[in-house]
C-alpha cells in the first residue's frame, strides 16, 4: 500500500517538476553561465572571461543611470500606488456617511478605476505618448484651455520632467488592480470593528490609521513586492513611450533597457546576462527584504 | 466574518537560497544547452561552373531565401527567385518574407543551420559587425567578379553605385550586398517654395537668412524627428563632412584621437547650436516621433525636415496632392569646403547576406546575381518608388517628384558622395552621437561640449578591446 502511494506521488510530481527544470530553472542556469561569457548572440561558441562583464557594469555610465532611475522608481512608484490605492479603496468603503458605507456609486467607480488593467501595457504606453504629444497631446491642449497654457511643456523632451512623467503612467496603469485588491481586503475586516470605533468617536483617519490599515497590512506587504518588480522593470513603457528610447540622454534609461540593447543592438549577449543576473539578485533582494521587513506577528481576528 | 489569511504567502529565506544553491549547481550541466552548435564548415556541394553558371550552382539543389517583408514588400524578391528558377528549373525555391528577421535568424545562426540567402534589414536585423565576428558570414567577391546577370560585358562589381561595395565591406571582405540606395538631405515641399517666392539655399548663411523669413511668414523654418535624434545627425555630420571631406570623415570612422575635435564637426555642431538657438526649430519637435514630425512637415507647420530617400515611400498616405516634395543637398558651411555643395551622404541598405554555413552556397551568391540584374532592379524601382543600387536602373523611367529629386542629387554628386561607417560598425559610439546631438539641439549643451562628449566615447569605444575594430 505504502509502495503505491509513493509511485503516485512520484508520478503526480515528477512531470511538473521536469518541467519546471526544463522551462524555468535551465534559462536561469544558463543565463548565470552566459554571464561570464563573451557570447555574442550569434556565433555558436563563447569563450570563458570570467567576472569580466561584471567589473565592467560599474564603469558603464548609461547603466549607472539606468540604476539611479530604477532606484528613484523604485522609491516613488509603489508609495505612490499604494498610497493612492489604500485612499480610494477606503473612500469606496468607508467614504459614505456615516463613515459606515462606501460613497455613492462605489461599485461604479470600482469598475472605472479597473479599466487601465485591462489594456495591455504598451497599448498604454501609446496613449500616453499622445496624451504628452507638446503641440496636439491631450496634456498641453488641456492647459490651454484651462487658461493655463505657460505650464504646458514637452513632458518627455526635458530631463528633469521624462522620468515623473514615465512613472504617472506606470502609477496610473496599476492603481486599479490595488483599489480591487485592497477593496477585497477591507472586505473581509469585520464590520463590528468599525462600528466600535465609530461608537468610540474615531474619525476617518484615526479608523483608516488604526483599525484598517493593520489589517490589511499583509495585502500591502504583496502590493509592495510586485509593483517594487514593476518599478525594476519599466521596460516596455519606457521603449515604446520616450525619447530615445531611454531619453533624453539617459534620463528615462532602466536596466531592462540597457540590457536589451546591449544584447540586440550592441550583440553582446554575455554582458546582457550579466545584467539580466545583476538585476534578479536585485529584485530577489528586495523581495526578501519587503517580506521580512513587515514579518510581524499576525492579528489574530477570531 | 473570518478573515481568510495565507500561511505562509511568502518564501522563507532558507527555501529561496535552497532554489538559488540548487540552480548555480545546475549552471555547468546545462550550460552546453544556448552555445551547443558546431563551427565546422558543411562541404558545399559544388556543381560544375559553365558560362551560364559561373558560380557552379548544382542545378537542382533547393534555395531558401529569407526576405524582410517590410515597406517594400517581399515580391521582388520573388521576382529574383523566377530570374532564378528560369535558369534551373529542377531547383526548389523555399521563400519566406519575415517582418522581425534578426529573432527568426538567430537560432539558425546559432544551430548552424542558416538558410541560403538573408535579406537582414528591419528593426529586428541582426547587428552586421556580431555576424562577421563569428565568422558567419561569406566572402561575396565571387559574386561581384561573375559576370553581370544582363548586362553583357560587365561584372556584377561594375554595374552597382558608388559606395555599394564598400558599405558591404567588413575588414577585407565584402560580406554583404545592399539593394537599395539611400541619399540624405533636408526635404521641402516643392510648391510651397514656388509659391512663396523661396529658393533653396546653396550655403548655411543663405539657409539661415531663409529661416529668418520663413519664420517671418508665420511658418516654423525646421522640424526634426526629435524622439530619434540621429535624423537630425545626418545633415549635421553631412555639413562636416563637405567641410572636412574624405579625411574628415575617415579618421571619425578609424577611431583616431581628437577626430571629434576637427574644424570641420565643430563648426557644423555649431551652426545646429545656432539654428535651435534662433528658435528655427518648431516648437516641441524634440518630443515628436518621426511620424508626428513628419506629418507636421507635411502639412506645411515646418518647411524643411530632415531624412533619407525612404520619405516621400513613407509619407505616401499623409503627403496631400500637389505637395511635391524634393530633397536638397545639405548647404555649404563656407567657400572653403573640401567637396562640393552638390556632394550627399549616400549609403545602401537592405543588407542581403550568404550565411557563410549555408547548405547551397553557390546558389545563394547565384540568387544574389540574379537579384542584382537590371531586370530586376528596374522593376524594384517602378514597385517600391526607391533607388536600387544598380547603376542606370531608373534610366528613362518617369519617377515621382521625390524620387526624381533623390536621382538627380545622385547624378549631380557624381563621385562626390560619401559615408560614415561608424554606425554599423560601433552602434554604441552611434548611440553616444545621437545623444550628444539631441542635448546640442536642445540647447542643454554647446558645440564644444558636443564635440568633448563624442570623443570620449569614440574613445572608449577605441579602447575597449571587446570591440572588434575596422579601419578604412
């Protein structure tokens, strides 16, 4: 009997776990491995250098710029995001009269803000690149309408505006998913809790500050997790929208960029992986320290 | 209400190091897996060479051609392979037009198992100076000394536009062929200039006094393909190099110390520091797409752009009837220039390619032959409205306003026309240039700095021994 149950296990397991070897882990491998090569994407051999393309990213400067920008993103984009979505999933909760229902038409709103999820993100990296257009984009034309034409600019030209601009669209393409899945989280605290701290005279924030947010604290821990992956990554809004791309002069550059020209444009496939390799112990970092930095005992609700 | 938490949502740290110590064991078993092909040669099977087949293609062996389907569509070069298949019936053509070549490519490359021909061209195409460093590529020479497909007398060498062979010349070889012809130059609108009683400026200080008018009239002087700065590159470095000439534009391309630093790229940088600097740039053009920037070209907010030959095929649907579009040299900087006014950077694109593995080599250099007839070319012309490289191809064609003024900027150069090759060879010092230009334009940096910026990229790049280097 105990014979059989071991074969099934086996049998359950082992194709998932070939495949996993074969699609997800072997890639990883042979990434570290091309890493310390010099191949160049075409040629059928590659020739061992070492830790040579690692000692060469710190002198790279448009890689140190792209490291700069993904750091300011990483600080600005999942505060922002998660700010923003905690705002509004409590308005839609909590926002009402009474501080015990939502505000009118939340269910609506919930949909609406959903909306930017469903388009792919270079579709919406298209739009924005209109919307900043300086002379026709909806951006500019809207300022001069508004009578307040001397704050139009050319939103993806000037260096100190090209990044804010990127990380808008990024913070505006994700605060839908975060107002849903904190939404689902607000849900699930008891609503007794909320009308005992009504009952003991909280205001809003006092509510939001001690009884919502520590409830919905694991939620944010994963919010945190993903979007500070989607702050490393910008890739795909920043090839399609800026300048450059990467521009102007290195002011939008992200690490998936530099890495993706190296490889393509630049044929150097070995440098890239170092700078594929580089950027995994940099997020695998950042997710181990988000997780661990927020480990604290759980509330127990019962 | 029972809130339903994860046990554990997250990895412990100790399974996350298991998984990382687990994979770096893996790395050297399956390492072999990306790099595995073999760099031996397949014996190319030769046929017999003949008058009619001086390349010795064994006649009923399969070709297979890969073309990039782009704005030129991909029947012509089906038309090449009829050329192809008249002369051996028995031999099966495999054709695929492709719009991403380079990631299709790769793997082949990789595996070696390439196909005959590649038309690399698109922006997916594979990086030319990679291939020929690992040695993927074959010598066209053969080709180029076979006689000309329909042209009696000539060798295919003979029959194509200045600068064809040397564009395709990687170190000693000519390793690939390119098909059309590209000219640079700063575009207007033929009828707009008519009617406002404008005239094309022969040197920069008549460019700049036109500026000052047009601006007069309510239109900006000049727009440019701000988001891709290199369009505005062209005539900068093209007004270098008329200043400079050849050895100017020579010791850019071999790296040589201060080549940045010359009289000849400073004054260019320059007068582009002046243009922006005089407002005669439209306003917010360092944000528009080549498309935006063009389609305001077009609809007469800017009166001249910047661009190559491709315009008018480009603008085909946005260009409004009796526009007439027609491309200008690039102004004289001074009475002192090396070369001519009339002298136009030219350079031919559309790189087709014999993989050096491929199984029937012979047939591919035959394809190439036959690809490169006057038949062929000429019908390439007539479809696509673009010059070919072939010599005389467009003779006694009528052509469209933009296309006529592409050939007769090409007659009137003569053997005055010239190129950089720095771009394909070193696309990171390109990618340094197209910076340091779209900084100059924009007024955050002046010509000296420009020039300070580039050379230490040139000279990074000179260093750098993981680059390999191509002198001229």
């Amino acid at each position: 009997m105990r014979h059989g149950r071991v074969r099934f296990l086996l049998g359950a397991l082992l194709p998932a776990l070939v495949l996993h070897v074969v699609f997800v882990l072997s890639p990883y491998a042979q990434a570290f491995y091309l890493s310390l090569t010099d191949w160049t994407g075409v040629a059928g051999s590659a020739h061992f250098v070492g830790a040579a393309n690692y000692a060469r990213l710190g002198g790279d400067a448009l890689f140190l710029d792209a490291v700069r920008n993904n750091a300011v993103m990483l600080l600005v984009v999942p505060l922002v995001t998660i700010g923003l979505g905690l705002f509004l999933a409590s308005m839609l909760h909590l926002g009402g009269r009474g501080g015990r229902r939502g505000i009118a038409g939340s269910g609506a709103y919930q949909i609406v803000y959903f909306f930017p999820q469903l388009l792919s993100l270079v579709v919406i990296a298209v739009l924005w690149g209109f919307v900043y257009n300086p002379n026709t984009g909806l951006l500019n034309s809207g300022l001069r309408a508004a009578g307040l034409g001397a704050l139009a600019r050319s939103w993806l030209a000037e260096p100190h505006l090209a990044l804010p601009a990127v990380m808008a669209v990024l913070i505006w393409s994700s605060v839908g998913f975060y107002v849903v899945l904190f939404s689902a989280a607000i849900d699930a605290i008891p609503k007794e809790l909320f009308e005992a701290a009504l009952i003991d005279g909280a205001g809003g924030w006092h509510t939001f500050r001690r009884v919502t947010l520590p409830l919905v604290r694991e939620s944010v821990q994963v919010a945190f997790v993903y979007l500070g992956i989607a702050a490393l990554d910008a890739f795909a809004v920043v090839q399609v929208m800026t300048v450059g791309p990467g521009g102007p002069d290195g002011a939008t550059e992200v690490i998936g960029l530099s890495l993706y020209r190296t490889a393509f444009t630049y044929g150097k496939f070995g440098y890239a992986s170092a700078m594929g390799v580089a950027l995994f112990f940099a997020t695998l970092t950042l997710a181990v320290l988000a997780l661990r930095g927020g480990r604290r005992e759980r509330l127990e609700l019962s | 209400m029972q809130p339903e938490l994860p046990l554990r949502p997250y990895p412990t740290r100790r399974s996350i190091l298991r998984t990382a110590v687990t994979a770096a064991a893996s790395a050297p078993l399956l390492a072999a897996c990306v790099t595995s092909g073999k760099d031996d040669k397949p014996a190319a099977a030769g046929g017999t060479k003949s008058a009619t087949n001086p390349l010795g293609v064994p006649p009923d062996a399969a070709l297979e051609v890969v073309v990039f389907a782009g704005g030129y569509g991909d029947d012509y070069a089906r038309k090449a392979e009829a050329l192809y298949t008249k002369e051996f019936p028995k031999a099966k053509v495999d054709h695929k037009g492709l719009q991403k070549v380079g990631e299709a490519m790769q793997p082949r490359f990789v595996a070696n198992t390439p196909p005959d021909v590649v038309d690399n061209t698109g922006a997916g195409r594979l990086d030319l100076a990679t291939l020929v460093a690992a040695k993927q590529l074959s010598s066209l020479a053969e080709v180029l000394d076979a006689p000309a497909f329909d042209t009696p007398g000539k060798k295919v060498r003979d029959t194509l536009l200045p600068g064809v062979v040397e564009d395709g010349t990687f170190g000693t070889d000519v390793v690939a062929l390119n098909f059309t012809y590209t000219v640079w130059g700063v575009w207007y609108s033929k009828s707009l200039f008519a009617q406002r009683g404008w005239t094309y400026p022969k040197t920069w200080d008549d460019m700049l006094a036109l500026c000052a008018t047009i601006k007069k009239s309510g239109i900006a002087p000049w727009t440019y393909q701000g988001k891709y700065p290199e369009y505005i590159n062209d005539p900068l470095l093209s007004m270098a190099a008329k200043t400079g000439g050849p050895d100017l534009v020579k010791a850019v391309d071999n790296l040589e110390p201060n080549a940045w630093k010359a009289a000849g790229l400073a004054s260019a940088a320059a007068a582009f520091a002046e243009l922006a600097g005089k407002g005669y740039l439209m306003a917010g053009s360092e944000a528009l797409s080549h498309t935006e920037a063009q389609a305001a070209w077009c609809q007469r907010k800017a009166a001249f752009i910047p661009c190559g030959s491709w315009l008018e095929s480009e603008q085909k649907g946005v260009t409004p009837a009796g526009f007439d579009m027609v491309m200008g040299a690039v102004p004289s900087r001074s009475s002192a220039d090396v070369r001519p006014v009339t002298a136009v950077q030219a350079a031919s694109s559309e790189s087709y390619l014999v993989p050096a593995r491929a199984k029937n080599r012979a047939g591919g250099l035959e394809y190439l032959r036959a690809l490169f007839s006057n038949e062929s070319a000429r019908g390439f012309a007539q479809s696509a409205s673009t010059l070919p490289s072939v010599a005389g191809a467009t003779d006694g064609l009528t052509l469209s306003s933009g296309l006529g003024s592409v050939r007769d900027a090409v007659t009137a150069a003569g053997s005055d026309t010239f190129t950089y090759r720095f771009r394909t060879w070193y696309a990171p010092l390109a990618k340094a240039v197209d910076d340091a230009t779209g900084e100059l334009v924009n007024r955050r940096i002046d010509a000296g700095a420009w020039a300070t910026r580039v050379q230490k990229a040139a000279d990074a790049v000179a260093k750098d021994s993981s680059i390999q280097k191509y002198t001229r």
